[in-house]
C-alpha cells in the first residue's frame, strides 16, 4: 500500500506496520489513523495471521496525540472516538498484536501499544499518560487497559500524576511483557510472532476471544467517551495543549 504516514511491510503471515512520522515522533493524527486502518485492511485482506507495531526513527515509538491538532479537537470530535476507535480495533482483531517499543510511547502511543496484546520494549523505551497535564484525561483506553495490566492503584497513580516509567519499571509493574537492547526489540517481537505463528492458527484465534471476552470493559470505551468529550470543551484543555506547544507551565483554573 502506498501511504505517507505508515510503512506497512507483509513476510508471510507476519506483518509489519511502522508509525512513519520521526520528525515529530511519530505523533498520531487524523491522517496516520486512517492509514492504519488502511493497513490494517490490507493485512487482514492477505491473511495475515500476525502483526508487529513499531515506530520509525528510534526516538520514538509514537510520543502521543498530535496536540497542535488536538487542541482544535471539538467535544464532536471526542465523540468520534478518532483514536480510540483505531485502539478497539487493533485490540478486537482475531489475531495476536505485538508491539515493539523503542524510545518514547506516551499519552496515544502508549494507548496504542496497550492495544496490542503483547509488548516488547528496547532499553530506552519511556512510557506514560501525561494527558492530565493537557487537561484532558487518557480517554482512547487506558482507564481499563492499565488497570488490567498493572492494577488499580498503579493504574491511577500513573493516571493521576502523569508520571513516566522506564523501559525496567514498565516491565516490573507488567506494563511490557520484555525488555531487550534497543538494536533487537522489532527483531524479538518478529521472533515471538514467528513462534506464535506456528500454532494452529484457530487455536489462537480462539484463544484470543476467550481471554478479550473475559476482561473486556465495553461500559469503559464509552465512558471515556463521555468525559473527553466533557474536557474537549473546558478552558484548560485549551490552556493545557497551548502551554505544551510553547514550552511552559500550564496555569489550570479548573473550568
């Protein structure tokens, strides 16, 4: 497939889809959202029976939202559920998601690589939800997805405070299932779809939609929902994302 934003590349039944946006790494926006639903099209069109997420240039796996975009975002707009529809989708898909995690995966980047079902980071990964410092909350799936990976109360310390982990943390509180040297992290994901892919392939399906089923939170996606769309609409969402692009501490008034 041609695509600006997107590298999609198939080996078999194992795919590859590369966040190709380095100079701003690899933020989100509309246009590589439609892109990788255009990817993910083509991959399941060749029947393709796994996939491997990554991102380009190394600095990051995909830093977040575009925010110069998202500040124009309109409570509409968080009713259209733009990233958040794509994250579902990659987290419903029959077949298993891996994703490989170089440098940076914040705020929408590490939504997406929660998405995946499984996620391998190279030593320099960094990965948060820093959206309460937008004025805005984490609202394309990590109020459900983190508790079920890391537990509540790390669940809503990272949350609440925004903090960072490293690549060591992030596999300690189980937020990655491994870490391993930047240079070999797309290679070791590839390596554990390899493996995956010689299991019956209904087996897995199968096995995919019995454990989705049993942890899925659908009342989740639609509450986060409405309260995006309630802080799509507040004044410090706007002070939040334009003290972010100038470089400055947001002032918050709470309205």
């Amino acid at each position: 497939m041609a695509s600006k934003n997107l590298i999609f590349e198939r080996d078999g039944a194992l795919a590859t889809i590369t966040l190709n946006r380095p100079e701003v790494r690899n933020a989100l926006d509309r246009e590589m959202i439609a892109e990788f639903h255009a990817a993910l099209d083509e991959a399941l069109a060749a029947d393709v029976r796994a996939i491997v997420v990554t991102g380009a240039g190394g600095k990051a796996f995909a830093a977040g939202a575009d925010i110069r975009e998202m500040r124009e975002r309109s409570m509409l707009d968080a009713f259209a559920a733009i990233n958040s529809g794509l994250f579902k989708r990659v987290e419903d898909l029959s077949i298993p998601t891996i994703a490989a995690i170089s440098g940076f995966a914040l705020g929408g980047g590490c939504e997406l690589a929660m998405s995946c079902d499984l996620r391998v980071a190279g030593a320099s990964a960094k990965l948060g939800q820093p959206e309460v410092g937008l004025g805005i909350m984490a609202a394309a799936g990590a109020t459900y997805r983190l508790p079920r990976l890391v537990g509540l109360g790390r669940a809503k310390e990272l949350l609440f405070t925004g903090r960072i982990v490293d690549a060591a943390e992030a596999e300690r509180i189980g937020l990655v299932n491994r870490v391993v040297p930047d240079e070999r992290v797309v290679e070791e994901a590839k390596a554990i779809a390899r493996t995956i892919l010689e299991k019956a392939p209904l087996a897995i399906r199968v096995t995919k939609l019995a454990l989705n089923t049993q942890a899925a939170a659908a009342s989740g996606h639609s509450i986060d929902l409405l309260g995006q769309a309630l802080l799509f609409e507040t004044a410090d969402k706007r002070e939040g994302m334009t003290a972010f692009l100038e470089k400055r501490k947001a002032d918050f008034h709470g309205r």
